[in-house]
C-alpha cells in the first residue's frame, strides 16, 4: 500500500473514533535546535471538520501550508556511526520532502536514557527515538515507550520481516515495542599478515584454531611463541565490558542457564558453566595470552602489533579506514559446545506523549522507523548488521566487504534477559569478574558475590 494511502485511512480511523489528540515536537539538530512545535495543534483543531484539510494531514502537519508532518528524532550516535545516520535522515527527507520532515538531534551518550525520560515526564518527548534492546525492559517497565502492534499494522510493518532473534528481544508480553535497527555482537578481528606469516591462516583466510578450549589456547600459545618481537597473540582490555562479554560468550557456548531466574530475582550464573568461562579467562590473563592492563588497545591493534582482537562489530568502520592494515573479522569462535557471543541492539522506539499526542506524528514516526531499518545496507557502512532481512538480502549488503563473513552472529548473539534493572544488575556482575581477572577473589568467592550483588539490584522495587 502507497504511503499516502495508508496515511490516510490511519487519518480517517482517528477522526472516526475521536480517541487521541494532538501532539507536541522537541529539539531538533545541531542547525535547528528549535523547541516544540505548537501551531500543529491549533492547525490540527482548526481544519478537523474540512475534507480537504483532512487529506493533506493524511500526508503531513496540517500547520503547514503543503501538509507536510515534521517530527523529531533524538539518537545517540557519534563518531561514523552519526556520520552515517545523518546522511540516513537526510536521504529520508529527500524522498519524503513533500509528507514528513525528521528534524534530528544527537544528543550525549551518557545522559540519554535519563534525558529521554525527562522529557516524555515533561510531556516534551521527541516522536521517535533510538534504545538499546537491553535497555527496553526498563522503558517498558517506567512506561515511557509505546506499544507498536496497532500503528505497525497500519504503517504496513511485517514483523516477519527482521532477524527473529534480534526481533524476539524486542517482544513483552506478545508485544511488539521496538522496530529493531540492527544487531551489534561480539566478533573476533584477526590480523592476515600475522597469521599468514606464522601459517596459521587456511586458504579461505580464516584463522586455523583448532577446536576446543585446549585448541583456543593451543592457537594463541604458537603466536606468542613464534610472533616477532612487540606482536601480542590478542589484546582485550582486563576489566569492563570486553572481558566479561568474553565471559558470557564462553558461558553460553556451555549452554549456561542464563543470568536470572524466570522470576527475574535470582541470579543463575554462579555454576559449573560460569565457573569453567571465568577460570577460562583469567587463565588467558595469566598465561600471557592476553597482557594485563594494557592500554591502547585498539590503536595497537590498528599498528598490526595484535594477532586477534574480540570487539564489537562497530569496530568495523575504524579498522577500514586504517591505512595498511590486512585484517579479517569472523564471529566468535566456538570454543565449547555450541556458537554464541554476547549481543546487543539498536532500535527505534516511539516515546509516550503525555500532552496531546497526535496520531499523525505517530505514524509518520512509524513510516520513518520502518525505512531507517530497511536502509540496514547503507547503516551497515558502520559495521552493525541490520535487523532486516530485506537488507541483509541487498547487493548493497552483499556488496561490503567483511559482513557477510560475520553476519552468522546475528543469529549465535544471546541477549541479556529482560528486566527492569538489567544494566545496573550487569554493572555489579562486571565489578566482580573484574576482581576475578585481577586476581582479587578466586572464581567461586568472586561469583559468590556477584550473585549477592546482582540480587540486591534486582530485588529493588
């Protein structure tokens, strides 16, 4: 169905049950950083009853003369990441100038949740928005972000549609609240001339590890001994977020049980499976594997001083445009009894409105969310893997080098579990693997007290 049609029937459903109202816009980028836009709801009463002013807010703001709905949209991407998504909406506005304008605004990393969270409290919430999956239980449980299912539909979004493993992190309680961007897993990067220098690249040029835990540590153990002076067989930071992603790639490898019970109170990782990845990992440290509190870590894997480097696939873009260097990128390898890797997601999210929302807005939200994740070719540039099937299947796709060979994470990522308090109960998981790498706590204290801590996040109201 053409877009303009589905506009309007949207349009006439509304007029019809007289059930929502009208809506209000927040900042927009760094050229027009304008607050709410309030003659759309004057215009909007004003031609409520004129059957042609109705077909133009079919297709846009009925505030503005040529019908056109302008909309706002706060992300967090910086870097190349913002690059390519600047040039993502601008795209959007080019082929949508006549119906909808997206005035987007980058706003900080670290004060985004919280600054999204005020202004859907202060009835100033931008319309549309991009989360983290991992973030999304805490919004749907605070009751900042929309339900999609019904303005979906008629926005003609197939949910069959999108990777149903990226899909499926997004769904609470049979509801859909996110239209998924992409997925952003945990990937090995290898350096080609290392390895083929030391005959441990195979004619396909991947890396020749040979399987099991022992056969991960028999191949780091040949490049440390045979790599020339100042190569490293693999560098990872020796606390924070990369060790314990290591960590809970190798514990879901082992079928471990998860991070909480199904009543989301209970901490689960305290087990065979997380014990054997954390003496796992803390061995790499100790044997020299990894070196211990390195810094630089990226720079000196851009330098071609690292055989191997666990990153995220956002990493992608930067190690392209180093001049020089030969590298490769695969998931992560499977070391125990099955593929799996840490993963999280982008998506988009339409927040609530709590002063006089507008379905229009909504739905011309919805018409830019579900482009932005069929542009997953162009967002690939960046070295996510898009959540759409239609984008994955692109010769755009098809046609950038290295995704392709790490697009099977998408499907081996297991996502953290939905709750509420997940990213601070994570916060307190990590502190203590930290202690384990460091030498601090022996595994079993170590994960004793991280089930202690976690438990304590999780059980507050």
């Amino acid at each position: 169905m053409k877009q303009s049609k589905i506009l309007t029937l949207f349009s006439s459903i509304v007029l019809v049950s007289s059930i929502l109202s009208a809506c209000s816009n927040t900042a927009n980028n760094a050229t027009n950083a304008k607050a709410t836009d309030k003659a759309t709801d004057k215009a909007t009463d004003a031609k409520a009853t004129d059957a042609k002013a109705t077909d133009k807010a079919a297709d846009g703001n009925a505030s503005n003369k040529e019908g056109k709905v302008t909309i706002t949209y706060w992300n967090l991407f910086g870097g190349g990441d913002g690059e390519i998504m600047n040039q993502m909406v601008k795209k959007f506005n080019d082929e949508f100038k006549d119906k909808i304008e997206v005035k987007a605004l980058t706003q900080d990393w670290g004060q985004y949740y919280t600054k999204l969270q005020t202004a859907v409290a202060g009835g100033v919430a931008p319309d549309v928005g991009i989360s983290h999956t991992s973030k999304l239980s805490e919004m749907v449980k605070l009751g900042i972000i929309e339900p999609l299912d019904e303005y979906a539909q008629a926005g003609g979004v197939s949910w069959s549609g999108y990777n149903q493993n990226i899909l499926n992190a997004t769904i609470f309680d049979s509801k859909h609240y996110a239209l998924p961007l992409d997925a952003h897993p945990f990937i090995l990067y290898y350096n080609k001339k290392i390895l083929k220098d030391m005959s441990l690249l195979s004619d396909d040029g991947k890396p020749k590890i040979e399987p099991g835990p022992d056969g991960f540590v028999s191949f780091l153990t040949k490049i440390k001994q045979n790599a020339p002076q100042g190569i490293y067989p693999m560098l990872l930071s020796s606390t924070g977020e990369d060790p314990y992603r290591l960590w809970w790639a190798f514990y879901n490898q082992m079928n471990g049980p998860g991070l909480l019970d199904q009543s989301g109170t209970k901490a689960t990782f305290n087990n065979d499976q997380g014990k054997k990845a954390a003496e796992y990992v803390f061995n790499l440290f100790n044997k020299g594997l990894i070196p211990k509190n390195f810094q630089k870590i990226g720079e000196t894997f851009q330098a071609g001083k690292a055989a191997l480097l666990p990153s995220g696939v956002w990493f992608t873009g930067t190690l392209e445009a180093t001049k020089g260097l030969e590298f490769g990128a695969i998931p992560f390898p499977q070391i125990y009894d099955k593929p799996a890797t840490w993963i999280d997601s982008h998506t988009l999210v339409i927040p609530i409105q709590k002063k006089n929302k507008d379905p229009k807005k909504v739905q011309a939200a919805i018409t830019f969310a579900k482009w932005i994740t069929e542009q997953g070719a162009m967002w690939a540039k960046a070295g996510h893997i898009p959540a759409s099937t239609t984008a994955v299947e692109s010769q755009d796709f098809k046609s950038l080098p290295l995704r392709s060979d790490y697009l099977k994470a998408a499907n081996d990522g297991v996502y953290l579990p939905q709750s509420p308090k997940l990213w601070p109960a994570k916060d307190q998981l990590v502190q203590s693997l930290d202690a384990i790498w460091a030498g601090k706590e022996p595994v079993d204290k170590g994960l004793e007290k991280a089930v202690q801590n976690v438990e304590k996040v999780v059980s507050q109201q």
